[in-house]
C-alpha cells in the first residue's frame, strides 16, 4: 500500500469515527431530553392531583400518606437516576479517550484496530443506555400511575 492509500484509509476512518461519536453524543442527548421532557410531565401530573385535591384534611392526610409510602420510592428512582448519570458519563469519557487514541495510532492496522475497539463500545453504551432509560422510564411510570391511582381524587 502505497502513502497516499494510506493517508486516505486513515482519513475515511477518521470521519466513520468521528461520525459514530457523534452519533453517540446525539443518542446521549436525545436520553437526556427525553428525561427532562418525563420530569415536566411528571410536574403537571403534580398540578393535575393536587389541583382536584378536596378539603385541606384530605390534603393533610394524603400527603402523610405519601410521606410514608411514595418518598422512598422517589428517593430509589433518584438514586438510579444518579447511579445511571454516573455511568453515562463515565461511559462518555472512555468514548472520548478512545476517540482521540485513534489519531494517535502508528499505523493503519492499529487505527482500523482503534477504530473498531471504538465501535464496538460506542454501540455497547448505546445498547446499555437505551435499556437502562427504557427500565428506568417504566419504572418511573408505573409509580407515578400507582401514586395517583392511589392517592388521586375519588372517582365521583
């Protein structure tokens, strides 16, 4: 293989690289609107219960009621919020690193090699993170539907 075959493999694995991190960053970004779009409806699911709420002792009992039961629950579905933003990240930044160690390679073989490694766990953290937002998304749905099937107005 001669230099200029060389230059131009490394280029197109350059861009197929680049383009999967990208592609990866925009999959993150779309999990990331995707939750905060669930938190705003979770806020007028809020307002849509606590607007149809009766006498101010029902309130009171209600939301002890929830103190009790529904806070831990929330508190559980934070902490996997957390845990998962954690390894999201961490997947982001190994992503990152592997992304820049392409250009670092001392030979074709070796960045085809990269690019691949870099592939592979692109698609990998994409598999992990559509599953993980997908488990975490229904579980956060079905207490929230538990909660006001519990706790929301009676049916008159």
């Amino acid at each position: 293989m001669s230099a200029p075959e060389a230059k131009k493999g490394a280029a197109a694995t350059t861009v197929t690289s680049e383009e999967v991190f990208h592609e990866a960053m925009r999959s993150y970004e779309k999990a990331l609107k995707a939750g905060i779009q669930l938190q705003e409806e979770s806020v007028n699911l809020w307002r849509d219960v606590l607007s149809k709420l009766g006498s101010p002792e029902e309130l009171q009992a209600k939301l002890e009621s929830m103190t009790v039961e529904a806070f831990p629950k929330a508190r559980e579905r934070m902490e996997d919020f957390a845990e998962t933003f954690n390894r999201t990240s961490k997947q982001t930044i190994d992503l990152f690193g592997k992304t820049l160690s392409v250009y670092q390679a001392a030979s074709v073989p070796d960045a085809q090699r990269r690019v691949q490694d870099l592939i592979e766990s692109s698609l990998g953290a994409l598999r992990v993170n559509v599953h993980s937002a997908l488990n975490t998304n229904a579980k956060i749905i079905a207490s929230w539907k538990e909660l006001v099937d519990r706790f929301g107005p009676a049916a008159k």
